[in-house]
C-alpha cells in the first residue's frame, strides 16, 4: 500500500464523514461538509501525481481511484437530492453516463482495449467538483452575488458529462466488437 493508493482510501473515508456533516443539522455542518469534500476531491490529482511521480502505478491504484471519484460525486450528488438543492434528473444524467461508461470500460478492458481517459473527462470531472462545492455552498454564495450560481455550474457540468460521456463512447465503440 504506497501513498498514492493510501490517499485514495482516505478519500473514499472521508465519503461517509462529509455525508454526516451534511445531513446532520448543526451549525455550519454544510461548510464542514464542503470543506472535507473540497480535500477528498483534491486528493484526486494528488494521488495521481504521486503515483507517477514515484512510478507507483498500481493495478489497486487503477481499481480504486476511479471508484473513489464516482462513490464521491455519487454520495454528494445523492445526498443533494435528497436535501432538495440538486433536481433527481440530474444526478440520473450524471450517474448514468458513469454506469454507461465504467460497463463499457470493461467491455474494452475483456478484449485488451485500454482508452486513455480524455481532457474532456478531466473538464468533466473538475466542472462535476466545482458544480457540487458551489451547491454545497450555496446559502452562503447566493447572498453575496444575487445569483443561484450553483445550480448554473451544475447544468454546465450536465453538458460537460453528456460531451464527454459521447467523446468516450464513439471512440470506445469504433474499438470493440459489440455481439
């Protein structure tokens, strides 16, 4: 178990932590959550780079860094949902392009097809963080400009999801045998 991958076990901890923090009314329980959801997010390119800094690039690492990413945006995207500040059509945008996507990753992966991951993906991912950090932060926000500049960043995130979710999916499947 080297740094990287300890890293993205501690961010697949902190998932249950920010939920609690969100969930439970106390005071500033939402900025708690949104700071604790900023640093798992951030632990995301930290691994990364120290994986490959340090030449430590694991199949572990390859398993659950991915896994990490969609259990995190999974958790906050249902848990929004259910606190009413993300609409449910949304998150079965989001949440389906990652099914679809992580189904057809295996798929290659059964015929030895590896499709690196794409900048879009990486705009996807980013515009997801921000979209959610900014929902997170919303009471706080929304007074100070006027403006519901969460849910805005979110359906930016929709889009980026849906282009990227179709960038992978034509490259993927002009690459594989679909029986």
């Amino acid at each position: 178990m080297n740094l990287a991958n300890r890293l993205t076990m501690l961010r697949i901890f902190m998932i249950p932590v920010f939920m609690f923090f969100l969930l439970v009314r106390i005071p500033y329980g939402d900025v708690i959550a949104a700071i604790i959801f900023i640093v798992a997010a951030s632990t995301d390119g930290l691994d990364g780079y120290i994986a490959r800094k340090r030449r430590q690039i694991t199949n572990l690492g390859k398993l659950l860094d991915p896994l990490a990413d969609k259990m995190l945006v999974t958790a906050a995207l249902i848990t929004l949902v259910d606190l009413g500040k993300v609409p449910a059509w949304i998150a079965v945008v989001i949440l389906g392009r990652e099914f679809f996507v992580t189904g057809l990753r295996g798929v290659a992966a059964s015929e030895g097809i590896v499709i690196a991951a794409s900048i879009l993906g990486k705009v996807k991912t980013v515009s997801q963080i921000l979209a959610l950090t900014l929902l997170l932060l919303n009471d706080y926000i929304q007074p100070m400009i006027g403006l519901d500049i969460g849910i805005y960043a979110l359906y930016a995130a929709v889009v980026f999801t849906l282009w990227s979710g179709y960038d992978y999916i034509s490259k993927t499947i002009s690459q594989i045998k679909l029986e």
